[in-house]
C-alpha cells in the first residue's frame, strides 16, 4: 500500500512540475505594461538635459534649486512678465556661503552658462551665510524669490538695474525699497581675504564692480532673477511644477518619451 501511496505521490509531482515549467515564460516575453509616460516626468528629462547641457553641477549649483528657478522662469513667461525675445535666467543661491561664486547667469535658448560670480546679501541677512530674510523698507535684508530685471539707471552706486518683485509679501517691495543689482568694490576675492566673507548690500543682489556692466547688460530688459534661500514660510505660485510641465513639454515629444 505504501508504495502505491509512494508512486501516485511521486505521479502527481512530476505533473505538477511539468506544468510549472510549461506555463512559465521568460520576463522578455510577457506582456508587461509600458512604463507610464507622465508630463511630470517629461519635464524632470528636460530640466535634466539643460542642467547638465550647462555643466551646471561643475559650477556648484544644485539641480533642486535649478528646477525651481526654472520653473518660475516658465511660469512668468507664460503670463507675460518675461521677454519674448531673451531666454536669460539668473539664480541667486543665498543657502550658499558668500565666498563661494553663488550666481549664475544661463541662456536657455543655447543651454549655456554665460556667468558664474559672487553675489553680495543683506547687512541684517546675516555675516557669511543669509539666515534672515525681508521685504520691509529699511530692514537691509535680502528678500527670496522671483524677480523680473526692469530699467537701468545711474544711481549713487553708478549703473544699475531695477528690480519688479514677482512674490506677493516677500519681495514685492523691492522697487519702493530700491533693490537693485549694481556693482560693489565689497563683492571681490580682496574682501574675502580681508573679512573672510565678502561685504555685505543694504538688501541688493551686489555684484563684483568689473561684471556689473557685463550683468547688467545681459539680464536687464524683463529676465528673470531667482534668489534662493532656506526659509520655512516662502511660497510662490510660480513653483508649480505641473503647469510648467504643461507648458513646455508636449507628451508628443518624442525624443524624450524615448529617454524613458
């Protein structure tokens, strides 16, 4: 009895085997679903393919802070606020040190970085690094966010550049409280050696006094300047990351569903 127990038992594995084995199908073969195309991923691919276009990851800049100045240059493009003719974006990031070359002057329309230099923050912003940040008059503070570059002026600090504050609340007063970019013999590696910090603006993005001419003439006429910063409260409609991608990446480009 007990080997018929045993043959039917060793009958019914070979069977079991043997379909296990008949049904499977190698992973190539079977019909799994496509990776799914989305517009948000699309977008990541493009500012990808910019950043690095740019060899902007050299230069210190962080691909996070990259996507969100992008991101407001789209949107402010879309409504408007930005030139038809120049695709310039300048990028302030003040959650660096001041002795590190923390701005960056790109051209979209080539994916070229064209200036990387020091840029000066507010007196009561803080010493080395901005910490403190505000859009009230006399304050001396950096103010975070989206800027549209206006007129150019001869002012007490020579020729410079007018700023329209794009964020509601945080730097919205920048023109009533003359935020400006402008030259500073204070923005220079002989102020760093000296103080260990380059000097410090009344509020403005302050640029090295031999570029200033150079800056001004390449962002002024409606580009847009991002100043970044680490600041729990900021928020900017311009952020939003799904209307940019609607805007710029049709989900018929084909050349980057094909990078998927």
């Amino acid at each position: 009895m007990r080997k018929y127990l045993l043959g039917g038992a060793g009958i019914t594995f070979s069977i079991l085997a043997l379909t296990i084995i008949i049904s499977w199908i190698p992973c190539s073969n079977r019909n799994l679903p496509d990776k799914v195309v989305t517009q948000d991923s699309l977008y990541n691919l493009h500012v990808n393919k910019i950043y690095h276009a740019a060899h902007l990851e050299q230069t210190g800049l962080s691909p996070q802070v990259f996507e969100k100045a992008l991101t407001g240059f789209y949107n402010l493009k879309n409504v408007g606020k930005v030139s038809s003719e120049k695709s310039i974006l300048t990028i302030a990031d003040f959650d660096q040190n001041s002795t590190k070359k923390r701005l960056w002057i790109i051209d979209l329309s080539t994916d070229s970085l064209l200036l990387n230099t020091w840029v000066a923050h507010g007196q009561r912003s803080g010493d080395d690094l901005a910490t403190r940040f505000s859009d009230v008059t006399d304050s001396y503070e950096s103010s975070l966010g989206f800027y549209v570059t206006a007129e150019v002026y001869k002012g007490k600090h020579g020729r410079s550049l007018r700023l329209d504050g794009m964020d509601e609340g945080y730097n919205s007063n920048a023109r009533k409280r003359s935020i400006v970019v402008h030259g500073a013999p204070y923005v220079s590696q002989g102020t760093i050696n000296e103080l260990g910090r380059l000097g410090r603006s009344q509020g403005c993005p302050a640029v090295p006094a031999e570029l200033s001419d150079k800056v001004i003439n390449t962002i002024e006429g409606k580009t847009v300047i991002f100043i970044n910063g680490t600041h729990q409260s900021y928020f900017s409609k311009y952020l939003d990351v799904h209307l940019a991608a609607n805007i710029v990446v049709p989900m018929q480009d084909s050349s980057l569903i094909a990078r998927i």
